[in-house]
C-alpha cells in the first residue's frame, strides 16, 4: 500500500499519509483498512453524525498508546467541518 495518497471527497482533494501504520495491533488493522472502512460506511454513518458536536481524541502512536485532544480547531474545521461555540467557557484548576 502506497505510503500517501490523495483522497477525493465530493469536491475536496484530502492527502492522507502512513497508510500502512498499525493503528488496532490486536485485530491487525492498519490505517488504509480503517479509511477505506469509513468511506464503505459512510453512507451510513454520516446521517446519524450530521448536526452533532465532535471531539478529535488522536492516537499518534496507536489504540495502545498515549493519546491527546485535538485542541486545534483551525486545523479540524480546514476541510468542511462547520465550527461553532458551544457555551461552554474554559476554566482554569485552582
């Protein structure tokens, strides 16, 4: 599998890269197997997502490995995803 391939999106161009990384070591599945899952599900799947917020938890290393949250919100919202407050104001621990 080739290590990055540009995938296209109804009118958007998405580069997607490490398409060999083992993301699920227990079943075996690397990340090409789990975009090309997403895609075959979509139809699906995107009707019961549209309208609801969305957390980025990222795995860099793997289901088996530290993980962190995507606080980025540039970076989440640059390919189609609608941005919006949700009222929630940040707080700092005393």
């Amino acid at each position: 599998m080739p290590q990055k391939a540009d995938l296209i999106v109804e009118d958007r161009k998405i580069q997607v890269s490490n398409l060999d990384k083992v993301l699920y070591p227990k079943a075996g599945f690397a990340k090409g197997q789990v975009i090309d899952y997403y895609i075959r599900i979509a139809p699906v799947l995107l009707p019961h997502l549209k309208d609801r917020p969305l957390t980025m938890k990222r795995y860099p290393d793997g289901v088996d490995g530290e993980f962190f949250y995507e606080k980025n919100v540039r970076r989440i919202g640059r390919n189609g995803c609608r941005r919006q407050k949700c009222g929630v104001k940040a707080t700092s621990a005393p």
